[in-house]
C-alpha cells in the first residue's frame, strides 16, 4: 500500500473541535468507537516491531498513531518508516508492555486525540475526589450480566452502579462501578475483574471502588443500581 495515500475516514480535527466547545461525554465514547475499528499509520524504528514514544505531560509515554498520511507528514520523524496496523494490533503493543506505554496519542503533531488505556482496575478504589461522575448514554449489558452472575454468585453484595466517571486531565471518561460489599477490597475486587474480563473490549477501562456514603450518595443521585440484593 502507498501510505501517502493513507486517510482512515475519521474527522480528528472535527471530533476535537466538538468535544472541546460541548464537553459532551457520549461524543467522546463515540469517536473511539470509530476508532476501535478503523487502521492507523504508525511510524517504527529500526524495524517493523519496534516503535518511537512520545512523552505527554501528565499522561506519560504514549505511541503514536495517525489517521491520514497528512497528519504524519506533520511529524518529525522519517516519512519512509510507517506502516498501516488495525487499531487492535496497536493496542496489543500498549497492553503488552506492563505499563511502559501509558497509551495512545492519534495525530500527536495537531489536534490530538489521547486513548489512555489503563485496562480493568481491580484494585482501584476513588474517593470522588476530583473525579467529575456521569449517567452513561448506554449499560454495557454484557458486563452488566457478569456481574449480576458473579453478585449473585457470592452472596456479599448488596448494591452495585455503572457510571462514567472522568478524572481531571484524562479526554476520555471510563466506566465506574461503586460496589456495595462485605469484605476487603483486596480479596472482592480481582474476582469481580476477572468475571467481567470476557465481556471487555480492546481498550476498555473500567474502574471499580468499594461504596461509603458519599458514593452511593453520588451515584444514587444520577442513576438506579443495576444490581441489588434480593
């Protein structure tokens, strides 16, 4: 394939300039949807498997992505060396490199758009503080019925929500499950990870926090638990 003919059909310029004068989460969600699915250029080093990173403040590492050859030829680095790659091969290197590439930057040399890839978060716990929490514009059913099984299942959870929450600095609001359990964080929450593992797609991250009073009065005030025990 001629790269310099290379355009993925996605609107990087356009998505950014509408998320950024809306601030509306779902089109957030709905851009990296679209890019889930479509092909990138991605510049290498010295051979087809090894790749340049690129240092974002407050971010960290994250590997380079462009949706169109002219977008790359705004980049710094050699022209003759990039190749076309599926986003899900792309996010296979982020998730192979035990958190050395904090994610995905698509056309760094303009407007950018961040896929922070973090991955499921058994042990996080967020206290609500500066983390801005949100109605999903959808339920991810099949994550949903994981963990309604495994709930169910374990007979020590008493409620549980899904919400969006995003923290300051981060494009890209993840999913966030308050969990209203007995017993230790350390021991529920990488069984509640693994139930859901199957269920999760190429870039998902979810977050999950035991509920104390100040959660459940967040979360109770934006959505209805989607599990409660009988």
């Amino acid at each position: 394939m001629d790269i310099k003919n290379f355009h993925n059909g996605l609107d990087v310029d356009g998505a950014a300039d509408e998320i950024k004068a809306t601030n509306d989460a779902s089109l957030v969600k709905g851009f990296f949807e679209k890019a889930q699915n479509s092909d990138f250029l991605v510049p290498y080093r010295d051979n087809l498997n090894t790749f340049p990173l690129l240092e974002v403040k407050e971010k960290g590492k994250m590997l380079p992505a462009f949706a169109s050859y002219e977008a790359f030829e705004k980049s710094p680095l050699p022209k003759d060396r990039a190749r076309v790659m599926p986003f899900a091969e792309i996010d296979k290197i982020v998730k192979s490199s035990g958190g050395r590439i904090a994610g995905i930057i698509i056309n760094p040399h303009g407007k950018s758009m961040i896929f922070q890839h973090n991955g499921a978060n058994p042990g996080g716990n967020s206290n609500g503080k500066d983390v801005k929490l949100m109605k999903p514009a959808s339920v991810p059913e099949s994550i949903a019925a994981a963990l309604h099984g495994f709930f169910t299942a374990a007979g020590n959870v008493y409620s549980a929500y899904i919400l969006w929450a995003q923290k300051e600095g981060d494009l890209v609001p993840h999913l966030f499950l308050v969990i209203d359990f007995d017993g230790t964080r350390e021991e529920f929450f990488p069984k509640a990870a693994e139930a859901i593992r199957p269920s999760l797609k190429a870039g998902d991250n979810v977050e999950m926090a035991k509920a104390d009073f100040k959660l459940l009065t967040a979360a109770e005030k934006l959505v209805k638990p989607f599990y409660k025990k009988s």
